[in-house]
C-alpha cells in the first residue's frame, strides 16, 4: 500500500480512528462555540462581491492537510459571515435557532449515515421514524389509517401531496367516465385551489406535475389575509360549470406573508360537500401541534387529506427535518416503484418495511433522529412551551409597531409575524416604498440586525418572523428605532435632492 493510500484511509471513520474522529470533531464544535459566543449581531453585512473572489481564490485541488488551517479557512469563507439564526435579533425569515438535543441527534445520524430507503440501510431508523409519523398523525387527528415520509421540506412535501391528490382525482375521473379519457386530457382539466397568501410551492408543484399553466387558481383573501371561504365555494362552481375538475383545496395554516391560518373547518366542510381532496400547509403552523394554548388554532385540520410540516421551522430542529401525513396510508402507493435491486415487489408480501416505498426521494437521511431525540430528552410540551413564547412577543411586538404613529401595521397573526412599514411624513406611495426597501437594506449591510420584506397590496413592506424565545421586545424595539432611522434619513434625503434638481 502506497502512503498517499494509507494517508487517506487515516480519514475513514471507523473502530481504528475513534481517536481522530473525537479530536477532530472536538476542534470543530469548538470553533462554532467560540463562533456564537462572539458575535455580537446576526449578520457582518458581507456582500457577495466582497466575499465571491475570496471563495472562488481557494484551490480545491491542493488539500491544506492539516484541521486547524481548513478551519481557519472554513472562518473566513464562511464561520465568521454566516447569519446566525440564534441571535435575538435575527428577525426575518422561518429560520429557528435549534435545541440542542436535536444537535445531538444531527451529530450521531452524521456519523453512522443510516439510508431510510431500505429496512437492511437503517433498521430501526425505519422503525423510528414510522413511530414519529404516527406521533404526528395522532396529533393532527388523521385517524388510524393514517401514514406519511419525512421530507426534505415544506415545498416537496407540497409537491407530494400534489402529486398524490392528482393521481387519486386522475383514478376517480377515469373510473367515472364512460369512455376512459386519454391521460393528457384529464391533466389539462386538473385545478388546484389556493388563497392569494398561499405558498409560491404550490405554483410550483403544479408546474412540475405537467398540469397546465393556469391550474392553480388563487382565491383572495379577506382583511384578516385568510381564504375567504365564500369566494373558495364560488370557484369551485366555476370550475365544474367550465368542465375543469378540482383536484386539490390547499389550504394554509401560519402563511409565509402573514402568520395566518385559513378557515380550516368551513374549507373542511365545502371540501367534504365538493368530494375535493384538502391539503393543509402547516410548514409553519405545526408548532400549535404541541402547544399548551393554543392547539385550538388549528381545529379542522383533522379532515384534511394530507398535512404539511416543518419540524425545523416551528420544532426548533436544524434543517432538513418536515414531513407529509396523509389520511389515508394507501394512497402512498402514488410515490411507489419497486426495483429488484433495492425494493423488490416481494419485499411487501415479506413485511419488509422499505420507506422508499413512500418516498419521492430513494437515499435520504435519518433527519427523524433529531427529533427522536428531542422529545424523549426534552418532551413535547417543552417544545410547544417554546413556541407559545414566540407568539406572545409577536402580539407584543404587533402592539409596539401599532401604538407607534411612525408606522403602519397589516393583519394581526395568530403566529409569530409581524408585517409593518414606516409611514414617512407627507410622503408619496412610491417614497414610501422607497424609503422602507432603502430601511432594510442598510439595516442588513449594517448587520445590526435583519429583517424580512414582502409586498402588500402592490406596496412594499417590512416583516418580522419570530422564532427565538430569547428576543426580548426591547430588541424589537431597538430595531424598530434603527427602521424608523434609516427610513427617514432616507425620506428626507430623497425629497432634499427633489427639492435641489432644477426644473425644465
């Protein structure tokens, strides 16, 4: 054997490198300790010209041989830029800071890199991940015949359920026609119906299914931006009288936008009276699952047919942990194809349990580890008790804005969101809008802190999601004045050189 070979079997993990597997990875969480002990903000400002030709200068081809210098780089491209989701003043997107019992979990599953395709990949990671899909069918409310996959996210777990309620709509329209209808024509009839705050996934899912370019429909929403159910039941009778057939009601519970949760039991009921197949998105809103108040948020989601869920948005776990639950386990059989080689059709008759058989990915991680471990070191209830926290400092926070004659407040949510704008004096729409994109921007190259935009009605706006029980409304406050701040200087700057330009 050749010592470049020796070297390089020096780096495999096993019973032989125990040692170097604890030292290096020691070395590793150290850094990222040392890390998010220092920083001081969410963010430095880098840019993607400041920090591209630092990235593109590294000659991956020439290794540095040594851990402490790849961690030294490992800093500077990425350690010391990288926003950090913990800081109380990250406030932006549905990004959580994580538990550590889930980094403990994250850490183990790295390591022994079981494969949930197969039963003879992972054992009891099979097992353990279809325990936690039917702790999580239980709690939803979906009933015995429940199933589900974790997934990578909330938007292939939409495209599953997607994909699922095409198929079940494609059998029922065959099996109901007189003469069978060729496939391509069934798919041009297929529509899908969402409210007008709906996640963009769901466009997207419709695009990747090869239905045709107009079959998501959108229903608007009312002052609360939740679906309203009155323009839901008005389109689904459109579609029948135009001959289209709805395959699909999502429904939304905690919007992207808003933080808010659609009419769940009256879409249950026009559904049910409509024979449509309801999906409810609860990427965000799965955290009411375990809340110890307000689990009454999300009543009717039990009749849906399927359940989005983001564990790593509202379960305080890394990414990638979500998954897809569906009412009916059967209809899993969508997402099945058996190869001899991995998952042959003889393993079902065998009562082999392959989650392949369920999935629309084949290798996938053993991300269910993270929340395993989660709930039997921390419970339940502890989690929820999180997330109640976050969504009292969001009423807080909505309070704050809305006492405040600088800005403007949209729909409360019942969830962790503010959406607000700074309302400069005597200011037209489009400095107003100027003025809070310009607000944004230099709060994000400052670093302070960092704050997510959306569009209301046309207009711009700013947002604040809130995931970290450790942000205090004084932190809230004190970005709300750094706003204010850079949004004025901004209003007044713009209207000054307004006021400079000669005319004609």
């Amino acid at each position: 054997m050749s010592a470049i070979d020796t070297a390089a079997r020096a780096h495999l993990f096993n019973a032989g490198s125990l040692g170097r597997y604890r030292d290096v990875l020691a070395r590793g969480v150290d850094r990222v300790a040392r890390r998010v002990g220092a920083a001081d903000r969410p963010f430095t400002g880098v840019t993607p010209e400041a920090l591209a030709p630092v990235v593109g200068a590294i000659d991956l081809d020439r290794p540095l041989g040594d851990t402490d210098a790849a961690l030294d780089e490992l800093h500077d491209v990425w350690l010391r830029d990288a926003v950090y989701f913990h800081h109380p003043r990250y406030l932006a997107h549905l990004n959580c800071p994580v538990v550590i019992p889930a980094l403990l979990g994250e850490a183990v599953l790295s390591a022994v890199n079981s494969s949930l395709d197969t039963w003879d990949q992972s054992v009891g990671a099979t097992l353990m991940e279809r325990r936690l899909i039917e702790w999580t069918a239980g709690r939803i409310g979906l009933g015995a015949t429940a199933d589900g996959v974790f997934t990578s996210g909330g938007t292939q777990s939409n495209l599953q359920a997607m994909l699922l309620a095409r198929e079940e709509t494609h059998r029922r329209v065959v099996g109901g026609a007189a003469t069978r209808p060729a496939r391509p024509e069934v798919l041009a009839q297929l529509r899908i119906i969402t409210s007008a705050a709906g996640h963009f996934s769901v466009q997207k899912a419709a695009k990747l299914l090869g239905l045709s370019a107009d079959a998501v429909l959108t229903v608007p929403t009312d002052a609360g931006r939740r679906m309203r159910t009155d323009e839901l039941a008005r389109t689904i009778d459109r579609c029948r009288r135009d001959g289209q057939v709805v395959m699909a009601v999502v429904a939304t519970a905690g919007t992207t936008d808003f933080g808010t949760i659609d009419p769940l039991p009256e879409i249950a009921d026009i559904c049910t009276a409509a024979g449509v197949w309801m999906h409810v998105d609860a990427a965000y809103g799965c955290g009411l699952l375990v809340s110890p108040t307000r689990r009454h948020l999300l009543d009717g989601i039990e009749r849906a047919a399927s359940v989005t869920v983001d564990y790593h948005k509202s379960f305080f776990q890394p990414v990638s942990s979500s998954a897809l639950l569906v009412r009916d386990g059967r209809v899993l059989r969508h997402a099945t194809w058996h190869a001899d080689y991995l998952n042959p059709a003889r393993a079902v008759e065998q009562g082999i349990p392959n989650q392949v058989d369920k999935s629309i990915q084949t290798t996938r991680r053993f991300d269910a580890c993270k929340l395993w471990l989660t709930l039997r070191i921390m419970g339940p209830d502890a989690i929820g008790a999180l997330f109640d926290q976050v969504v009292d400092l969001a009423a807080d926070a909505w309070r704050l804005f809305d006492a405040d004659p600088r800005f403007e407040v949209a729909a409360r949510s019942p969830l962790s969101t503010v959406v607000f704008r700074h309302l400069p004096p005597g200011a037209d729409p489009h400095l107003v809008d100027e003025a809070n994109l310009h607000a944004r921007e230099a709060l994000a190259t400052s670093g302070a802190a960092l704050v997510a935009g959306t569009k209301v009605d046309g207009a711009h706006w700013l947002k604040l999601t809130l995931l970290n029980p450790e942000t205090t409304v004084d932190d809230i406050a004190h970005v709300r004045d750094l706003i204010a701040d850079h949004a004025a200087w901004y209003a007044r700057t713009a209207a000054t050189a307004e006021l400079s330009c000669p005319v004609g």
